[in-house]
C-alpha cells in the first residue's frame, strides 16, 4: 500500500480521496501520537489539557474538512483554538507563539480547488519527521482517545490570530518600504487577508490582485503558478516590482519592472548575498534542492556561498537547516526559508525581504536577479507511469549515467518520482535549450516505456 502522507502532508481529491471520516481519524491519531513524550508529561503536569491551532486555506472543502478534523482533536481531549482563513506559515508561527502543543494546516497549496490537504506541526511549529508520520498512519487503524464529561475537549475562535502574525512579519524588517510600488498576487488564497496589509503597513504603495477568495477560485488563473496578470500589472502600473503568492502564501516568485519572472533560485541568491554580505549567512551557506538551478551553484561560489543540497521537499530543506543551523535554504518553487524567522517556508516574509532589499540598496529587482545566471532548464511531469519503480529499473539509471557523462560540467540530469502526484519529474539542465530538451525527450521516452501501467 502506498504512503498516505507525501512530501507535504495527506493530500487528494476533497470528499473523495481526503474524506471527513479520514480527516476525523487523522485527527484523532494524530492526537495520541503527538501528546506522547516528556512534552506531554508536563502537559499533564500543568493539569491542562493539550491544545492545538487549525487554520485553513479558503478553498470551500476546507470548511467541512476542518470540523472534521476539530472533532476528531476535541473528542481527543485537544482544546482547539480555530484560526481562519490564514497562511500555512502563519499556522506554524503561531503554534510556537502561544507554546500550543501542535496545530493542522488544511490546504492543498498551488493545487486547484477541488484538492485538498492535511499536515500537521509539532510542538514548535515544526513539520513533523517522517517516522512521525509514519506512526500517525500507523494509528489509524489503532487505539483511540477518547475522554468524557470534562476531559473532553473545546472548541473556541483564534480572535488575535491574524494581528500575532502581521505584527511578527513586520519586526523582522530593519528598513522602510516607502518609495516602493509592489504589485501583490494574493492567489484568491490565504494571502489576500493579510499580505496587502503587511505590505501597506511596511510603507510600500500597493496594487492588488487576486484578493477576492470565493472558495472555488483559489490558485485560477493567478498566483505563483499563473504570473501573466501579475507581469501584466506590473508593466501596466509601473510598479518596481511584483509579488506572486500561491494558495497558502508559503511561497513567493517575483516579477521585475519589466515583467521578467524571478524564481525562486533567483530570490535565493538575492537573499543569500545580502545576508552573507552583512554577516548574517551562519556559515557563508544556503541550504537548497536537488532541483535548484545549476546556475544558482556558479553564482554562489562566485560570492563565496557554500551550497548544501537536500532532497524536493522544504521539509527536507528544513532538516537541514535545523542541523547545522544555517539561516537561509529553500526550493526554485519559491519556498524560501529564513529560519531565523520562520518555521518554514513564507511567501509573504520572502516578498517583504526582496523587496527590503530594493530599498536597503537603492538597486531595481532586476540588477540585484543579475548576480546569477540561469542555465536552460527543461522539466517535464511524466504522467500516467508508475513512479514506484523509477528507482529500481537499471536501464533508466543506467541511460541517466549515460547522459550525465555526455554533458559532463556544462548540465545535470535529475529524474524523481512527484511526492504528491501520480507522475515522474524529469529534469536536465545543458548550455542551451536545444540540448536540454534533447535529452529531456530521450529520458521522457524511455521513462514512458519502463514504467507503463
């Protein structure tokens, strides 16, 4: 059988694959397994009970999906404080804020509306290992809590919520953001409450986009995953730069005055050379994934930036960070991670320290975007294969060897099952385009063939 959780908590089809009988039960294992341990103990000292912070994505499912899961947690004796529509990295700030003992995201992300998600975070605000999630899926089929009369669990509104969060994201700013025309896509999402505000309140002028959740419109035509409006608007108001969230404002991609699109690599060397530049990079190193552009490497050696790679996942990133305590890691998808800050990824944190910069500098986007060039990048999602053997099958290994070697220093070759969906990523890299879909195309054709359901 195959993992319930991904690479970024359970995800599917809303009351098809991810059910509110499932999200009951998630909840309710998640419970026991997270109020186990010495931190549970002094819970228990204190002669409270445990409590945990739900927030969710505006997505219509995420309605129902989030009693279930205030159910399952309740009848679980967990008091719940229910946050709203906010970012996912607001859920994780706040666990840590109020010391809550974990809390539950509902949110599918970039993914459309139909799709939903459940992940959850420790004690902390931290996403939870995989051997934790392990045993969460493990107890779904196991004992339950299940308390009564006063044992049982409350359900009450998270009223500050939103006002913790805009007030943390503004502290981490040592500049003013006055002079500064920011065009900001809220993605119909979580965004659209707070990152406006946040923006206005550090002193930039704002236009905004994509502020208008219906629940059915999140990530639809706007966000990260669709910039034309936002390069539009940009170029149409002459605004310094613009800003693209996705449906749970965890990531950030930009857009230059031209209407050229900034990933996430680009704002990685972007933040990374200015913190190194001002003594904050903890090691003169970036934490990133296996999927970052090899131009990222070239630039950041050119400045001095080690670069540690982890696997797709900014969990993984997130582990790594933590491990040496590094201050700056992320994905090219526009999760960026400042962990001295942060928990995880943050769209709206990311896009306030870019543009912090145009005004700690004086420098438009797109001179500070020109401290790396991109290599061409071809990636193509084979779907329709079975990416459970993509690892075991030698004659794809050995065609990937065989093209790495052909490319030598110029590219790379990286093949991946998707943690969230049913396909293969296949990924090269090469000195110009051409070369890069040639190989691509080989690679995607004998994938097709190998792996076929």
């Amino acid at each position: 059988m195959a993992r319930l959780f991904g690479t970024d908590g359970v995800r599917g089809l809303a009351n098809r694959e991810l059910t509110a009988d499932l999200a009951l039960h998630l909840a309710q294992a998640a419970a026991h397994v997270l109020t186990q341990g010495r931190h549970a103990d002094e819970v228990r000292a204190e002669g409270r009970r445990p409590r945990a912070i739900v927030a969710r994505d505006p997505r219509i499912s995420g309605e129902f999906l989030t009693a279930a899961v205030s159910a399952g947690l309740a009848s679980s004796g967990i008091d719940v404080l229910d946050a709203g529509v906010l970012p996912t990295p607001a859920a994780a700030f706040l666990v840590g804020d109020i010391h809550a003992d974990f809390g539950v995201m509902l949110s599918a992300s970039h993914n459309p509306a139909p799709d939903n998600g459940i992940k959850f975070f420790s004690f902390g605000g931290t996403k939870l290992p995989d051997d934790v999630e392990d045993r969460i899926e493990q107890d779904l089929e196991g004992e339950r809590l299940l308390p009564t009369g006063a044992d049982v669990g409350r359900i009450r509104r998270f009223a500050d919520a939103e006002d913790r969060y805009v007030i943390h994201l503004l502290s981490t700013l040592d500049v003013s953001l006055a002079g500064l025309h920011v065009v900001i896509d809220c993605a119909h999402g979580a965004a659209a409450g707070i990152s406006p505000r946040v923006f206005a309140d550090a002193g930039a002028t704002i236009t905004v986009i994509g502020s208008d959740p219906d629940g059915m419109n999140i990530n639809d035509g706007v966000g990260s995953t669709h910039l034309e409006l936002l390069q539009e608007t940009v170029i149409a108001t002459g605004a310094d730069l613009g800003i693209a969230h996705d449906g749970d404002a965890d990531r950030c991609l930009a857009v230059d005055a031209q209407g050229n699109v900034i990933d996430g690599d680009q704002i990685m060397a972007i933040l990374a050379v200015s913190l190194n530049r001002r003594g904050l990079l903890k090691d003169s190193t970036l934490v990133a994934t296996v999927m970052s552009n090899l131009g990222l490497h070239r630039a950041m050696k050119a400045n001095g930036i080690t670069v540690r790679q982890t696997a797709v996942g900014d969990r993984y990133v997130l582990e790594d960070l933590a491990s040496g305590g590094y201050t700056l890691g992320g994905e090219q998808s526009g999760h960026v991670i400042f962990s001295d800050y942060a928990t995880t990824g943050d769209g709206i944190l990311t896009g306030l320290h870019i543009a912090a910069e145009m005004a700690r500098t004086g420098s438009t986007l797109a001179e500070l975007a020109a401290v790396m060039t991109a290599m061409p990048q071809v990636l193509i999602n084979v779907r329709g294969v079975d990416r459970s053997r993509l690892n075991g099958d030698e004659v794809i290994a050995a065609a990937v060897v065989a093209e790495e070697a052909a490319l030598g220093d110029s590219g790379r070759v990286l093949l991946r099952p998707s943690g969230t969906e049913p396909m293969v990523r296949v990924m090269v890299e090469a000195v110009d385009e051409e070369t890069a879909t040639a190989v691509a195309d080989r690679l995607v054709a004998l994938v097709r063939s190998r792996l076929a359901v």
